[in-house]
C-alpha cells in the first residue's frame, strides 16, 4: 500500500523555524514529484511548493518564496520543507502528496500541523 | 497565476439530488482539472482528474465535463456519504492552484 507519513509540526513563535519531513513508503518514489499543500484552520488548499523526481526542479508559490524550501532524500524516501521566517499566516495542516498516474494528487499524507503563535 | 472561481460556495441538496459543482479557470488550461473531496479532518481524496476520467474507485455517480476555462462536477443522485468540501484544481502550470471550494450541505 502506499503512503506518505508527514511529521515536524509543532508550535512555533513568529520568526521562527521548523523543518517538516514526509516519509514515504509502497512507491517507487524516486520516480515522483512531490508536493507540499496547506490548509489553515477553516480555510481552503493551497498548493504550497513541489520538486522534480530528481531535485533539479523546485517550484514555490509567492507567500513562501525566500522563506520555504522543498528539498528531498531519494535513498531515505524522504520529502522536506524547511519554513524559516514562520508568520502567523502559515499556521496551517501540512499535507504532502503526489501523482501516482496521470494527473491529479491520489495519494496524500495524513498531514502534520504547524501554528505560528506568540 | 492562474485564478480558479468555484460556486457555489455552499450548497444545501439532499439525498437523491443531482448537484452540479462549477469552476472557472482565469485562462485556458486545457483539460488539466482535477477535483478533490474532503471531509472534516481528513486529507483531500482525488474524484475525477484531466477534467472528465473517473479516479480507480470513485462511484460513477461522480462526473466531470468541461474544457478551456469551463469546468463541471456532477454527482447523479447524492448519497450520505457525499455531504464534504469539493474543490477544482489545475495542473496545467505552477503554481497549482484551488477554487476556493464548495460545501455541500444536507
């Protein structure tokens, strides 16, 4: 079976760090692009960042560009995001997900959460 | 970045209704829409992708159609277990992008 474990989240003060991990596991997963979505508390999916099956293409949407970075392990079948300049507009569930067939993410972690709070 | 508009944004329908769930993309993308389910507390589950194809084991009573910038979600004769959050989104460049969503209430 196929999975995606996220972990990492935590609370964290404004300004802060943290680095979320998503193992997977029941997929060949360096053969996969794999993203990062978010949802805050109450609120819709936002597509967050994703990278290539090889780690020579990363993409960010504007809210995290300069302050997330996507970055994985293909021996350790291991996904990152490392979140530096945390603000409270990133509290959120993060859901780390791929394609595994033509389109469309069909398999998600169970997400980790982050809160940005003083 | 490509906008994605859903509506409604709620909905109240009941069991054996047709309901039809829009989505509007800012610019052509082509057939690259896919639409997710969700309910409270779990992760997004995938319904239809490249706008009109059926996800292995989704009930067939869900659909989609559309093409361009013009998008449809149809569920034939809602079932319970069919009262969630749905939501478009597209795949046809970065950054992905979401509607905003439509709750489908009892």
């Amino acid at each position: 079976e196929m999975e995606l474990v996220e972990s990492g989240g935590g609370l964290v003060q404004p300004g802060g760090s943290l680095r979320l991990s998503c193992a997977a596991s029941g997929l060949t997963f360096d053969l996969y692009w794999m993203n990062w979505v978010r949802q805050a508390p109450g609120k819709g999916l936002e597509w967050v960042a994703n990278i290539k099956h090889d780690g020579s293409e990363k993409y960010y949407v504007d809210s995290v560009k300069g302050r997330f970075t996507i970055s994985r392990d293909n021996a350790k079948n291991s996904l990152y995001l490392q979140l530096i300049s945390l603000r409270a507009d990133d509290t959120a569930m993060y859901y780390c997900a791929t394609t595994v067939g033509p389109d469309g993410f069909n398999i998600w972690g169970q997400g980790t959460m982050v809160t940005v709070s003083s | 970045d490509i906008q994605m508009a859903q509506s409604p944004s709620s909905l109240s329908a009941s069991v054996g209704d047709r309901v039809t769930i829009t989505c509007r993309a800012s610019q052509s993308i082509i057939t690259y829409l896919n639409w997710y389910q969700q309910k409270p507390g779990k992760a997004p589950n995938l319904l239809i992708f490249a706008a009109s194809s059926l996800q292995s084991g989704v009930p067939s009573r869900f659909s989609g159609s559309g093409s361009g910038t013009d998008f449809t979600l149809t569920i034939s004769s809602l079932q319970p277990e069919d009262f969630a959050t749905y939501y478009c989104q597209q795949s046809y460049s970065f950054p992905y992008t979401f509607g905003q969503g439509t709750k489908l209430e009892i």
